[in-house]
C-alpha cells in the first residue's frame, strides 16, 4: 500500500502565498504521475494542477499563472507553491498518486487552505 501525506495547508489573506507538500511512500517514485485537486463545499473535486515522472506539467485554467507543481524524485516529495491567493481558493486540497500500469491510485487525508481577510 502507498502512503500518501499532504501537509502545508493553513489560513492566508487574499494576495498571500503558501506552499503544499506531499510525500509518497514508494521506491518507484520517479515513476508516478502526481497530481493536487482541490474541493470546495458543496462543489465537486477539480484538478489543480499535475505533473509526469518525466517533469511535464500542466495546470488548471483558474490558477494558471498563480500555481506551481514542481517534485524531487529523489525525496518522493512534490510541492504546490500557490501565490496570490483568492478567496475563491479556499478549499480542502489533496494529492494523487497515480500509476495506471499497476491500477494504483491513491489519495491523502487532504489539507485545508482558507483564504479570507
């Protein structure tokens, strides 16, 4: 079973910044596609943004600009740096690791972000 545990999450004002963490527990790593959705309440889960072993990522239209999924392999760790945060931002985050070869799909806890003055 893989381990996945998200950490970072806290309350900012609107036009702050935080910084996400998750850390994987597996030896293959590298070889996982990670992604962060977020969910709101009352609305459904969306992506944020993802990011290949090999580096590519990619983003969703509302935080383009403002987010940045980068990882290190060699911590099993991937980060979502967020700035100029919104209140429309405010939601419980979560991070995905995925492996469709071996049907693995796993999930944190989650971790609140709020955003408000």
């Amino acid at each position: 079973q893989v381990e996945v545990v998200e950490s970072g999450g806290g309350w900012v004002q609107p036009g702050g910044s935080l910084r996400l963490s998750c850390v994987v527990s597996t030896n293959i790593f590298s070889t996982y596609d990670m992604g962060w959705y977020r969910q709101a309440p009352g609305k459904q889960r969306e992506l944020v943004a993802a990011i290949t072993g090999g580096g590519r990522d990619h983003y969703g239209d509302s935080v383009t600009g403002r987010f940045a999924i980068t990882r290190d392999n060699a911590k099993n760790t991937v980060w979502l740096n967020m700035n100029d945060l919104k209140p429309e931002d405010t939601a419980t985050y979560y991070c995905n690791a995925r492996k469709f070869s071996l049907g693995h799909d796993f999930w944190g806890q989650g971790t609140q972000v709020t955003v408000s003055s």
